[in-house]
C-alpha cells in the first residue's frame, strides 16, 4: 500500500517562480495576468519571500497579504472562493491530490 504524509517537511516545497506562475494563473481572471503577476510580485518582496523553497507559513502569509486586494475586485465571498483555489493550485502543483 501506499502511504501518503500530511508533514509539509516532506512536500516537495515550490520556489517563488513557482508560486506566482501557479496564483497567477488562478488570478489572472479577476485581474488579468499583468497585474495578477505584478501584484504577487509585489507582496513577495514586501514579504521578505525568497527565489528558492517557500515554507507553507510563507504561502500563508502571500494569501493573507493578497486578500485585501482581491475583496476590491472581487467582493468578500468570492475572496474567498479564489484563495482556496489558489491552494488547490499550489497542491496541485506539489503532486498532491
């Protein structure tokens, strides 16, 4: 059988490139890729978040600092909805169902 890990120590972790391409794309939508991309961009640098292996508390903190934006867009409820499926994305990208 096989045996699947919750622990995010054993995730492939993604590199910011990654991450961006992955939320931009679920963003570009609502904003369009330029500034879905600029955006993301934006906050990684005002987050500190480096070129290589972004911990899950970082990904956390790129939502959180991305919500604020969005709900301009888009409204509270479908905030929502777009944060989680930009998880998804991530998941997705990591190999995780």
């Amino acid at each position: 059988g096989s045996r699947t890990s919750r622990s995010a120590t054993l995730a492939p972790l993604m590199t910011r490139k990654d991450i961006i391409e992955a939320f931009a794309a679920v963003l570009a939508p609502y904003m369009g890729a330029t500034m879905a991309g600029a955006s993301l961009r934006g906050h990684c640098e005002k987050l500190r978040i480096g070129e290589h292996e972004v911990s899950d508390d970082q990904v956390d903190a790129l939502l959180a600092a991305m919500r604020p934006g969005l709900h301009v867009f888009v409204g509270e409820e479908k905030t929502s909805q777009i944060v989680r499926e930009m998880r998804r994305a991530l998941e997705a990208g990591r190999g995780r169902p």
